[in-house]
C-alpha cells in the first residue's frame, strides 16, 4: 500500500490537471455573462468526486446557481459522517491587466500554481477530494462523508439557508470540515476557531429634488454629500469605539488565557506596516493589532460617492450622496440587531435638511469552536503530522456567514482546516497557491480521518 506522501508523488500531474479543469472555468457568480459556467463548474466537480470514489454524486437545484452533492458510505455501524463544504464559484479577475498571466489558465512560477480560484476555493476544495480519493483507493476510510459545493458563496451564499433547511435529512452529520480560510504563515500552522460575523448597508442621504448650482444655492441648502461624511465622521470615536448605542451590549471580554495566545502568535508590526505601505497601524484603544483584526467589532467605510467625479470641474450641490458600509461582528452580536441599530442610529444623528434611507444588503453571525472536541484534535494532529508542529488556535478577522448558518440549522460545529498563505491574494490579481502547503495539505487531510474515524 502506497503512503499519502508517495500517491501525491506518483499522482501529481493528474491532481494538477483536474485542478486546472476546474480553473479553466471562469465560474464568477456575480456575473450573469458566466451563468453557463456555474453549471458547467458543478458539472466537472460531480465527474470529479465521482473518479475521487464516491458512491454517488449529483448537480442539485436551488433558487440560485446549482449546488453539487456527493457523498460515499463506509459501511461501518458506527461510523461518523463528515460533511466536507466549500464553493466553486471564484470573484472576477479584473483588472486583467494586473495580472502576470492567463487567469483562467494556470501557470507554475516558483513553487506557485498562479490563477482565479488557485486558492479560493478550488484549490483548498481539491486538497480535500485528494484525501478523500487516498483513503479510498486504499480501503482505509472509515467515515462516512458528504460533500456539499456551492456556487454563490462570493455573493453572500444567498440561497443556501432555504437549501439546508429542505435537505437538513441529507446533509445529517457529525461535523463539518471547512478548508476555505489561511494559516497564520507557512512555517506558522494554525487551525482558525473563530470568524466575525458581518453587516452591510447602503445609505442614501437626500438633499434637494436636483442638483443645484453651488454658487446660486451654496450655504443656503445642505449638501448631502456634507452631511453624510458629517454622520460617517460621527460613528468611530477618537479611542476607536463604535458610537451606536448598544452596540456593545453582547461583545465579550476577551479571555486573558486567550490574549495570551495571541500574543504568543509569531507577529512584527514594523514589517506588517511595510508590507501595506502606513506609517502605523491604529484602532481600538487597549488592543494589540492582531486582537483588533480578530476578536474586535469594527465599522468602516467601504465606499462612498456622490456629486461630480468626472474630468474637469462642475461647480454643482449634488441631489444625494451614497455610501456602502460594514460592521465585522464578534460572536454573540447578532447581525440583525446590529443592522437594526444602525439603521436607526443613522436616523437620530442625521442633520437637519436631508433625508436619510439606509438599506440593508447582507450580513451573516460571527463563530467560535471549541478546541476540546474530537473532530478539532484529529485537525490538530493531521496539521501535526503534515507541517511538523502543533498548529496554533487562531481567531480570523474574516466572515464566512454560512459557518454560523450551518450550526444553527444542522446542529453541528464546524472545523476550519484552511491552508490559504497571505501571499497567495485571493480576490486580488496574480492570486495563487503554494504547491508545497497544498501537497501538505492532502498529508493533514488525510490524518483528520484516520484520527477522527478511530
């Protein structure tokens, strides 16, 4: 019998060649131009786990892009059964430009797979068949596993809550493995145990029924455009603290054994300002960077326009103004109480002569997993046994909604078991994957079964 190290060896080139089949598909959701490639996609993944063994694997309907089922049984009585999820759809790729090479055909460089979803998610979706494809091959599987791929996590998983609920029967299981997240760095593993949740608005502040002359009408009527960076000026404090009221009321201390932690994970401010190109880095008062971009709520800005932006100049008071803004939330922060705060917030702090519309887009609760269960020491030691040390517990700073959704339906945790590097870029051009993490992250893959099936 083969080991893991050398069937990865032996099977190398074709992993590759099925992971670029999945490449070569611009599956992009936000676009309705690449709506036949979201079919497409799901259709080559079900080929793909059904060649990897498993019993049975199907295109699935729902309101939105298809999703793909498979699922294959061990045949043993007391087997637990692991639901693996990830997606298929990928962000675009513009600016293509920006990019090096083809993102839509894979290119070797430096140790690196180069492309659109190299990382996210189809190269961690396919660390996660390899494995499984290992342990079959070889007769050594002893869980029963489902998997379930969908095409719209890049737009906020919208009709995924619906699919889960219809098929809860389905999709039963004792844990859910998750690889779309990062480790801490390369010579650095971690198992990420806990993501923030999010809420996302679009406000619309209204002045005049047209956009007037700035001359003729300037320091008579107020400007939206005014008056909506007046109300955003308003919502962080000079310490960092969100100013909505009752914003606070469910974030909770974070432990100190858990601070400790943190503060152990291998971190130089000095080269993280480098890397982004600031003087410094800030936030909220009391806080080291890495607490702040993990277990701390934030509000920012991820837009705004209004008026005039053209060449040249319009001396013009712009009809409205127009901002999208986020909150990242912790656990136990609700994300419609949060939105419903805000909303009203905004209200109470707009000023006299304007009118203000604020309209929820999307938002998703935070997550936490605990370090004591099975499923996360079986992680713990395939990261052990592939990367040669025992991978650090690491909050995230990111939002997967979907985490928290599945918990909530299904009743059951999730295990994050990502293998993403920072210099990989996902969402960004020249995205890629590190060929070394990913062959390692078969090895680690593999071990959480073997550990988590005994």
């Amino acid at each position: 019998m083969q080991t893991i190290q050398n069937y990865v060896e032996a099977n190398r080139s074709r992993f590759r060649e099925e992971w670029a089949s999945l490449i070569r598909i611009p599956s992009v959701s936000c676009q309705e131009e690449h709506k036949p490639d979201m079919l497409r996609c799901a259709e080559q993944w079900v080929a793909l786990l059904l060649q990897a063994g498993a019993d049975k694997a199907e295109v699935m309907p729902s309101d939105g892009n298809p999703f793909v089922y498979g699922e294959y049984n061990c045949h043993k009585a007391d087997a637990r059964t692991v639901l693996v999820y990830s997606h298929y759809d990928v962000m675009p790729a513009e600016p293509i430009e920006l990019w090096k090479s083809n993102p839509w055909e894979p290119e070797e460089r430096d140790g690196r797979l180069y492309a659109r979803g190299a990382d996210d998610d189809k190269g961690q979706a396919m660390i996660q068949v390899k494995a499984f494809e290992y342990l079959v091959k070889n007769g050594l599987m002893e869980c029963n596993v489902k998997f379930i791929f969908e095409g719209e996590e890049e737009i906020g998983s919208p009709s995924l809550e619906a699919f889960i609920g219809k098929h809860k029967e389905l999709l039963k299981c004792d844990i859910i493995l998750v690889s779309d997240t990062s480790m801490i760095g390369k010579e650095t593993p971690s198992l990420t145990t806990g993501l923030r949740g999010l809420a996302y608005w679009e406000v619309e502040v209204t002045g005049p029924n047209r956009d007037l002359h700035s001359g003729h009408f300037g320091g008579a009527v107020k400007n939206p455009i005014n008056a909506l960076c007046e109300m955003m000026a308003q919502v962080v404090d000079d310490k960092g603290r969100i100013t909505i009221p009752h914003f606070y009321d469910r974030v909770l201390p974070i432990p100190q054994e858990e601070r400790d932690m943190i503060a152990r994970i291998p971190f130089d401010q000095q080269a993280y300002n480098r890397a982004i190109d600031i003087d410094e880095a800030v936030g909220e008062e009391g806080y080291s960077t890495l607490e702040r971009n993990s277990c701390r709520p934030t509000f920012d800005i991820c837009g705004i326009w209004g008026g005039y932006t053209g060449e040249g100049s319009k001396t013009v008071l712009p009809s409205k103004a127009y901002a999208k803004v986020s909150c990242r939330l912790v656990a136990d922060q609700d994300h419609e109480e949060i939105s419903r705060l805000f909303a009203d917030y905004m209200q109470t702090i707009a000023p006299r002569g304007v009118r203000v519309k604020v309209t929820p887009m999307h938002g998703g609760q935070g997550y936490v997993c605990p370090i004591d269960i099975p499923a996360y020491k079986a992680a713990e030691k395939g990261f052990e046994l592939a990367f040669g040390k025992r991978p650090l517990a690491a909050r995230r700073g990111g939002s997967i909604p979907i985490i928290s959704s599945f918990e909530q339906i299904l009743g059951v945790k999730t295990i994050l078991m990502g293998f993403g590097l920072e210099q990989n870029a996902i969402h960004s051009p020249n995205e890629s994957m590190d060929l070394e993490v990913w062959e390692k992250g078969v090895i680690a893959v593999t071990e959480f079964y073997r550990q988590y099936g005994k």
